[in-house]
C-alpha cells in the first residue's frame, strides 16, 4: 500500500492532478494468503503477481504496483514493467528485540526469515543458527519477535523507510550481505498496448534505477533465478556500471561471489556475462 501510495503522489504531482483522479484497488495475492509454507514449496515468485497480473490483463486495473525483488524476471504476453521509481536503499536491515548485532546473537539462537537467499547467507556466516520460517508483513513479522518465536529477522530497509518504521534495526551494508537483485526498487507494470498509460508513466520513470535493474534482472534471468536458488546481485553507476553478483548453495556450504564493470548501457551483456562466470565457477549441481 506505500508503495501504490508513492506511485499515486508522483503522478498525481507529474500531472497536476486531484488524488480523486486515482483508485487504488487492493487485491489479495496467494503469497499472502498463504503463510505457514516457504514460498519455494507453493509456487515460488508468481505467487505475488498472478491475480495482479490477472486483474491488468482482463482490465479490472490499469497499473500494477510491484516490489520488483518480488518479480519474476519475465511477464506474461501482453504486460510490461517500464517504469521504475527512483530506488530506495538497498540494504538488509538486522532486527532484533535488544540484540546489538549479528555476532551479538549467542550461539544456536533462532533467527527467523523466508528469504532463501538470506539463509543461505547467514549459514555461511553463522552456521550455528537455528532458522525457522518467518513469512508476512512487516508488521506480522515484528509481532512475532515480540512473541518470541524467533530472537531476530531480517527486512529490507528500504519497506521499513518507506513505513517510517526506522528504529531499532541496523542496516547491513551490501559489502557484508550482498542484497536481493532488485532490493529496493519498485517497478509499475501496465499493459503494452495501452500507449495512453505508457506515456503517463513515462512521466515518472527513474531512467539510473532503469539502468540498474536491466543488469540486476539479465544476471537473475541467465542464472534462472527463483524461489529456490540462493542468489545476490546489486548493479551500481559510478561513471560505469559495477555489478557484484553472488550465488550461494541452498545450505550455505559454499558461496562464489565476483563483479564485472562496463558502459552503463551495457547492462543487459554485463549480467549474462557476470553470471556466466559464476555458472562456470559453480559447476553443475550447484543449487541442487
């Protein structure tokens, strides 16, 4: 709901028009519906979009707001993602009720998460945690702390900004935990043939965030990233494009990272490529 709320300010600010102007229709996703498995178990990413996605092509909606980390990396026929909002922070958030760090929590403490990616990460760094499953909002997550079904979790910063929900976690920078490909960034999907929404959006799309996400989501696409393979990647512009990029076993018994650098509009190659070498480094198997 933020998130749709941010995307009705900006074009309601890029066209001079009354938040009248704008309907903001909730639909309930399986993934959200669905609580007590691992998403891996049910179905994986399109479980946050399908009924979406649904609504858009039957023409209950016009756009589609996304968590683009949330994404699967291709649409059904008829649909586009071409509007990205300026990205917001990328880094994972520790969350915990009185615990000051990661190498704070003592050994075998409960740490719970539903992100694949993020276990995997933890397993390397602290193979002593016990992890359990942590799905829901974040309200329902941080309710569960409390209750103590788990001593910490982690978020991503760039949900608890945008809920004005900023204390008591510690953001981890992408140097220590690489994040999710596509962390931070919303993504507004609308249908093709619908120009008259293509040129509003167009308005309001963040062309650097754009950049990004073409090398981030190529990297995922070339590694056939889902709910079930453990992997990271975060493209930054800096002159270039630097894209760092990681994947990761299942049980966290082994991690291959590296990055490559190259034209900014070069983000499609500079993923394929990046993945390639990581592929060829991992041998086959890898994710199994």
């Amino acid at each position: 709901m933020a998130q749709a709320h941010e995307t009705r300010a900006r074009l309601m600010a890029a066209f001079a028009l009354p938040v009248e102007a704008f309907e903001i229709v909730v639909i309930k996703v399986t993934g959200d519906l669905i609580q007590d498995r691992a998403l891996k178990d049910i179905g994986g990413k399109g479980l946050f979009t399908r009924e979406i996605e649904d609504a858009l092509l039957d023409g209950s909606i016009d756009i589609a707001v996304h968590s683009m980390k949330d994404m699967p990396v291709a649409q059904p026929e008829g649909l586009v993602i071409d509007c990205y909002l300026p990205r917001e922070d990328v880094r994972d958030a520790f969350v915990a009720l009185g615990v000051p760090g990661l190498s704070a929590l003592p050994k075998g403490a409960v740490v719970g998460s539903s992100s694949l990616r993020r276990r995997a990460q933890l397993m390397v760094r602290r193979p002593d945690l016990q992890l359990v499953e942590f799905r829901g909002n974040v309200q329902t997550r941080m309710r569960k702390l409390q209750e103590g079904v788990a001593a910490a979790t982690f978020l991503a910063m760039a949900g608890l900004n945008r809920l004005d929900m900023t204390v008591g976690q510690i953001a981890i920078e992408a140097e220590e935990m690489l994040p999710a490909v596509a962390q931070g960034c919303i993504g507004v999907e609308r249908r093709v043939a619908d120009e008259r929404t293509g040129e509003m959006l167009a308005a309001i799309h963040h062309y650097d965030t754009g950049l990004r996400l073409v090398a981030e989501r190529a990297f995922l696409d070339r590694l056939d990233g889902s709910c079930q393979t453990p992997i990271a990647g975060l493209a930054v512009l800096d002159g270039d494009l630097w894209l760092r990029g990681e994947i990761l076993r299942p049980d966290g018994s082994r991690a291959i990272a590296s990055d490559l650098r190259g034209p900014a509009t070069d983000g499609a190659a500079i993923g394929r490529a990046l993945a390639d070498e990581l592929l060829g480094r991992a041998g086959p198997g890898f994710f199994d």
